[in-house]
C-alpha cells in the first residue's frame, strides 16, 4: 500500500499495489477537515480521484458547526443507501 496525505495530515488516497483492480481510495474533507467523501476504485495517473465512476462511495453530511447529519453509501449496480444522525434532541423542560 502506498499512501498520499494533505498539508493538515489527512489522508488524500491509498493506492493498492497489490490487490485487484478498483481497491484504491480517494478522500475529500470539509473545511473542518472532516471526511467528506470516500470514493473506492482506480485512482487516475496523477492520484487526484477516482478513474471513471467509483465502485463504491460514501458521503458525510455536516451540519454548518460540523455536527454530524448524515451519512450516504452508494455501491455500483447495487443502489444507494442512506443514514441520518436521527432525530433532534428534545430541549430539557424545567420543573
């Protein structure tokens, strides 16, 4: 495995030497340097993405302070599937 990393420490890609092919990853952040999105498959020549359509892509969704609302996973010929972080919190009652 060879590995690539952002300026903050955050890894960008992972290049699979050895395995079969659409087993590499490309990842992008959120100005909060939260994962944003991770898509699976054959990285380009230059490492910046994903050749083509991914095999397999999963998408955070945040909330404008970074709290977690949402989560999408999409594998190809297969669909896609969706999370939320559930319902808001109920605000406390005084007594």
């Amino acid at each position: 495995m060879q590995y690539g990393f952002d300026r903050a420490g955050n890894r960008v890609w992972r290049d699979n030497l050895v395995g079969t092919s659409n087993q590499d990853e490309y990842y992008l952040y959120d100005n909060l340097y939260q994962l944003k999105t991770l898509k699976r498959g054959n990285l380009n020549a230059g490492k910046t993405d994903i050749s083509g359509t991914p095999v397999w892509q999963e998408d955070w969704n945040y909330d404008p302070t970074g709290n977690w609302r949402g989560h999408n996973q999409c594998l190809r010929d297969q669909g896609q599937r969706e999370h939320d972080a559930g319902p808001e919190p109920k605000p406390r009652q005084s007594q």
